[in-house]
C-alpha cells in the first residue's frame, strides 16, 4: 500500500552527491502527503539556496517516487521554511559528520 511512510522509505535511497549521506538522514524532506488517486506531493528543502547538486536531487526524487508501485502524478516542491540547518539531521548522522 502506497502511504506516505513507504514514500519515505524509498527515499532513503536517494543521497545528497555532496555529502553521500541519503536525503532522508540529513533531514532535506519536511513532508510526504500520498493522494487517494496514488499522487503524491513531497515537500524538500536543500542545505543551501545555491546547492549545485539541487536539480540533481530533485529529479532522483521524482524518479524514485515515480517508480513506487501505484503512483499517480509526482510533485516535487523545493520549500525554504524553514530554512535546513545541520540539526535537522538524525542525530546520529550528525555525531558521524561531527
């Protein structure tokens, strides 16, 4: 079943180039919300307003959602509020970073 935990899921594949740690992790997804018609809407931020990986990060999440069984139409929406700041990261990732 499509939920929006699923979505997340399957995010956790998709990895910032930059830092090679998964977007999921480092805290770049504010919110997943799955459709009764299968589309679904994510809602990321990325660490900088000037992220050169940027487009590259969106458009591996729109083809890793795209490809979950069951998906209808995928909107990927860049939100910068709040803005990313390190401790969005799990905790545990961000001990590893230091």
């Amino acid at each position: 079943m499509l939920t929006p935990e699923a979505v997340r899921k399957a995010l956790r594949a998709v990895k910032d180039p930059e830092l090679n740690l998964n977007i999921i992790d480092i805290g770049l997804i504010y919110d997943v919300i799955v459709g009764e018609s299968g589309d679904v809407r994510v809602a990321m931020t990325l660490t900088s307003p000037g992220c050169p990986s940027g487009p590259e990060i969106v458009g591996d999440v729109k083809r890793t959602v795209e490809d979950l069984e069951g998906v209808g139409n995928v909107e990927v929406e860049i939100v910068w509020e709040p803005f990313w700041t390190p401790e969005r990261m799990d905790p545990r990732v961000r001990a590893f970073l230091g």
